[in-house]
C-alpha cells in the first residue's frame, strides 16, 4: 500500500516546454518536483497533505498539478495522492517519489 505524500515530498519528472540549459522546446529535461499548495485542513504527523488537483513547484520552475489519486481514501473531498501516483507539467508529467515526511500513513 503507497504512503501518502503530504507537504514538502518530492517528486520526479520531464518537462518539455524547453529551458536556457536545453537546446530547444520538446526536448526532455528532467526536473523535481515539490507539494507546495496542499489541503491545509487535513494534516499528517502535522503537515498537509497532497490531494488531486493540489499544485506543486517544479525546480524549472513551472508550477505542477496532481492528477492520479486514491480512489478510496478522500480528504476535502477529493483523493488523496500517493507515493507513485503522477501529476501534469505544462507539458510533461511526473511521479510522487517515495515521501520523506511521511513513513507511516497508507491509502489504498
């Protein structure tokens, strides 16, 4: 079962829309990625969580959004996203890293 990820776990993915250490838009550069806006009301081991449709920062800094979440466990309404679960760039995606906040805390 996938921990969840909660404020300040990372994340890891590709971001297309091209950057100065880049030679041209569409080619893949991968960058981490970080919960930065969560769910305030719904804390684990004192922190917010991440659930579908929070943002995160990229270090190339464009802003990413968590897409894939559980499909049983809810805070706000909305699913919980995960260790593994994936998220949008601009244009790209990446995958929730294994959380470093969190050791505890599962959802299916």
């Amino acid at each position: 079962m996938p921990l969840i990820s909660i404020y300040g776990d990372q994340g890891v993915g590709d971001c297309l829309l091209g950057h100065p250490l880049t030679p041209a838009i569409g080619s893949i550069t991968t960058f981490n990625v970080e919960d930065t806006m969560t769910s305030w009301r719904t804390l684990i081991q004192g922190r917010p969580i991440s659930i579908k449709g929070t943002e995160g920062l990229a270090t190339c800094g464009h802003f990413t959004t968590a897409v894939i979440a559980s499909t049983n466990v809810e805070a706000e309404g909305f699913g919980v996203h995960r260790q593994g679960d994936s998220g949008d760039f601009p244009s790209g995606n990446y995958d929730a890293l294994p959380p470093t906040n969190n050791t505890n805390v599962f959802a299916n």
